[in-house]
C-alpha cells in the first residue's frame, strides 16, 4: 500500500496498453451497451404503459 504507484501513473499505464478506439463503435464494453439498452426500453415501455392507464382511467 505505501510502495505502490501513484493512481495517476496507474492509470496511465492501464491506458496505454489498450487497443486504440475503433472509429464508429459507441460502446465498447459489452456490458454497458446491454444496460444501455435494457433502460431504454424499459423507459419506453413505462411510458406506454402510463399513456394506456391513464387513458383507461379517463373512461370510466
């Protein structure tokens, strides 16, 4: 704990051993993309739903 590297060179050192970026490609962590997704949609759906029983409310 007190010999190690400082988190900046850490960091730095993590950095520079990954690949460059490839050009059009958003997310690349497989993972994130999926939680990407899976919010979108669910944010969609919980609005569709809302839209449908408030409609359902005004009815009756």
């Amino acid at each position: 704990m007190f010999h190690s590297k400082p988190i900046e060179e850490r960091i730095a050192e993590r950095e520079a051993k990954r690949k460059p970026l490839e050009e059009g490609r958003h997310f690349e962590h497989g993972p994130a993309k999926f939680l990407f997704i899976f919010i979108i949609v669910f944010v969609v759906i919980g609005h569709i739903a809302g839209l449908l029983f408030l409609m359902a409310i005004g009815l009756h």
